[in-house]
C-alpha cells in the first residue's frame, strides 16, 4: 500500500521555505557550501542552490558526496570539493531521508576534518529512528512511521512525490 505524503507542489513548497530559512539564519554570511549526498540528496542540494540564488546575492558553492548508503563506515566517502574549498565555511549537509541517520553520521566525520567554521544538516524527510547522535537541522517534514514502512522519494522534475510504503 503507498500513501503519499508530498505532492510535486508541496514538494517544491518545502525545497522553498527550506531555502529561505537556511539564507535567514546566514544572511550575514559572504559565501557558503552545500554539499548533497549522492543521488537524491544532491538533487535536492541543487534545487536548494537554485532558490538561494534567487532569493540572495551569497555566493554559494555546490558539492556532491558519494557515499555507499548501505555500509557506510566501509566505503569510501569522496567530495567534489576540495578541502581547500570547505575550510572556515559554513556547510550544509543535504540528504534526501533521514532514517537511522547513520550515512550523515559517517558523512560529517569526513566534513570534520576540515576546519568548517559551521556545519548544519538539511533533510526533506526525517523519519526520527535515529540510531546515531545526529539530526537535521533543517527538515522538510518529520514522519512517524513504523521500521517496516518505506519512505520512497522521487525527484525527478515535475514528478516529485514523497511517498510511504
């Protein structure tokens, strides 16, 4: 059985007020760097980045990471970025769900060992079965689902849906 939980709108409606919320609370910064992790989580950086450049005159640097979701601790964790790039930055970390939160908590050891000057967390879902001492900062919408319900997000242009299965 699906049930959707966000439409393309209310999609783009989220991507929006995230968006304004994050240049809010850094209005005063100069440049930032948002880094999405591979491959929903940079969609959505991306998006994220296209309203920031619209709404502010930050210069904004765009990153990907590429992490295996599955096994992260075992894998390598590789930037597009160098570290030359994140140093005394403020970063955002942009996924598409947080779950158990284990892929973030493995993706900010690696940011951390760049002196960042802020690092903060940006999710579209966060599902609140953290695992690992880690949450969004900044989130879409928070769902209350059981373990064994799947939360499916597709952002593909004009076909966005959130949807739990």
């Amino acid at each position: 059985m699906k049930t959707k939980v966000l439409s393309t709108a209310q999609i783009e409606q989220k991507i929006n007020r995230l968006a304004h919320q994050l240049y809010e609370n850094n209005y005063n910064e100069k440049d930032i760097v948002v880094l999405g992790i591979v491959d929903r989580g940079y969609v959505l950086a991306k998006r994220i980045v296209k309203v920031l450049n619209e709404i502010s005159d930050m210069k904004v640097h765009l990153g990907e990471v590429k992490v295996n979701k599955q096994d992260p601790m075992n894998g390598e964790i590789t930037f597009s970025l160098e570290n030359s790039e994140l140093k005394g930055k403020v970063v955002f970390l942009v996924d598409d769900v947080i779950n158990s939160g284990k892929t973030m908590i493995y993706v900010v050891n690696e940011i951390l060992k760049v002196p960042v000057n802020k690092l903060r967390t940006l999710v579209l879902v966060d599902r609140k079965h953290n695992s690992y001492p880690i949450r969004a900062d900044y989130v879409g919408v928070s769902l209350s689902t059981t373990l064994q319900e799947h939360v499916v997000v597709n952002l593909d242009e004009g076909r966005d849906v959130v949807e739990l299965h």
